[in-house]
C-alpha cells in the first residue's frame, strides 16, 4: 500500500496545492524511479484507494480547480471561513483526514462550493455572500464535509483505471519499470484526477448522493451547536432570489426545490441558543461585508 501511495504522491507532484500556485514535476521518470527503489516490490491487487493515496488525488484535483479560478486574498475571511469549516467538520463522522481539512475561498461571484477529496473544499465568494449569517454558512460547509466522509469524489474514479493501476504495479518489479508502463501509469492517474474535475465540477454527484450530503449537514449542523434549520432556510433563499435555475452551485446539484422537498420532515430540533446566534451573526457580518 505504501509503494502506490509514493507513486501517486510523485506522478502527482506537479499538481501540488500551494496557497494559489502549482509546482512542476521535472522528469516523471526519475521521480518514479527513485521512489521505487526504497519501497517493496509488492502490491495487493484490487483494494480501495487509501487515504493517503486519497490525499494526494485530492491535492492535484485542487491543482486543477485553481486553474479556473482565483483564490481570494481576503485573508480575514480565509481565516473565518477555516473557523467555521474546522468547527463543522470536527462533528462529522470523520473529524481527521490523511492531509486535515483545508478551506480556501474562490474570487469569483459564481455560486459554488467544491469537495476535493481528502479534504480540500473550495467555496465561493458570491456563494458567502448569498448566505444570510454563519449558521447558513456552516451548513454549506457541512454538506461539503459531508462529501468528503462518504468519499463521493474519489469515488468518481472509474473502476477500471485504478484496477489496470494496481495490475501494473503489483506485477513489476520497483526497479524494473519500462518507458511504457511509466506512461500508463502516468495516463491512469492524469485520467483518475479528470474523472473526479468533471464530477465536482462539471457533471455534479448523483441525486443521491446530494440528498446524503444533505442529510448529513442536518446531523453535523445539529452536533456541533449549529442550528440546523439553516440549511433549510439557505435553499429556500436561492429558490425566492431564483437561482434554482442559474449556474453555479445548482448547476451540479439537484434543485433546490427538490433539495428542499427531500428535507421535507427531517431536519432536527434546533437546540441552538438564540444569543449565539446573534453573536455568529455580528461576527459573520465582521468577516463578510
């Protein structure tokens, strides 16, 4: 598992997530050829991807995100947002990830949010900006956190490119590898970051999988003091603006209409306090206008 996980780490070097830069990669070749030698020649075939491999997939995902858009140098709200992402998803059924959770915000008035796997989850401004305080806020974050704890994203990795993965490794030798299986492997992994690009940002989950991440947020909203009637109240604010039918966030999501249908019955009594509420509210306000 450790010899795949460095082979993903370098075949994905030059995807690196650092503040708004990508690092290259040199010679692939060399690279790999380095890591093998001091990793075990074997491989078990047919696993799932670990979370360190995860990681590092979700790493170049992000590398590709910022391609298309610019992160925001507003540090005070960077800073805020990391608060009220951290604080949410230490009440998920996953509060630690291989690499931690990160939230960057994205300069652009797009409605958006995106979960990289591994833990790396963009939002966008026009996205904070059309939430109405902290706690709808949170919500959002908590159904991208959501995404990460069920591994949607990794899970758009076709099947067969991560088995043809493992069949390469885990029948050549770490000192042997050809010109030719360097560039399958290569291939693999540039095809497995792709198929996660287009699902997150492109194709958008399945319905299912929405209606989960929702359902989860009620939970995580609920735990960690959160009132979570709120994500409620947020989709309810795009339908009145008339967004459901825009770009965006709802672009790669069910409807809001039917978002908030599935809701319908299962949102949780809220147990938090009003006075706190009106604290995260003023706070909100500080960071966001």
């Amino acid at each position: 598992m450790r010899k795949i996980a460095l082979l993903v780490y370098f075949i994905l070097l030059h995807f690196t997530f650092s503040g708004c830069e990508t690092v290259g990669f040199g010679n692939i070749s060399s690279h790999i050829s380095t890591a093998m030698t001091v990793v075990d020649s074997t491989s078990k075939a047919a696993r799932p991807i670990s979370d360190e491999e995860e990681y590092y997939v979700g790493r170049a995902v992000a590398a590709k995100i910022l391609g298309s858009y610019r992160l925001s140098n507003d540090m005070g709200m960077t800073g805020y947002v990391n608060l009220v992402g951290k604080t949410v998803s230490l009440s998920s059924n996953k509060p630690f990830t291989y690499g931690g959770y990160h939230f960057a915000v994205l300069e652009t008035e797009e409605l958006n949010a995106f979960a990289c796997p591994g833990g790396i989850i963009f939002i966008t401004s026009g996205m904070i900006k059309a939430t109405a305080n902290e706690d709808e806020l949170a919500a959002v974050l908590a159904h991208e956190v959501m995404h990460v704890v069920k591994r949607d994203g990794i899970a758009a990795i076709k099947s067969a490119r991560w088995t043809e993965a493992l069949t390469v490794i885990g029948t050549t030798a770490a000192r042997n590898y050809s010109s030719a299986e360097v560039s399958q492997l290569v291939k693999i992994f540039e095809g497995s970051i792709e198929d996660v690009f287009k699902t997150i940002v492109v194709n958008g989950y399945s319905r299912s999988q929405e209606y989960a991440a929702d359902e989860g947020a009620l939970q995580i909203l609920v735990r960690s003091g959160y009132d979570p009637s709120a994500l409620n109240g947020f989709l309810r604010n795009l339908a009145g603006k008339g967004k459901s039918s825009s770009g965006g966030i709802v672009a790669t999501h069910p409807g809001t209409s039917d978002r908030i249908a599935n809701l319908s019955g299962k949102t949780p009594p809220s147990k938090a306090d009003p006075t706190a509420i009106g604290m995260r509210t003023a706070r909100f306000n500080k960071f966001i206008y």
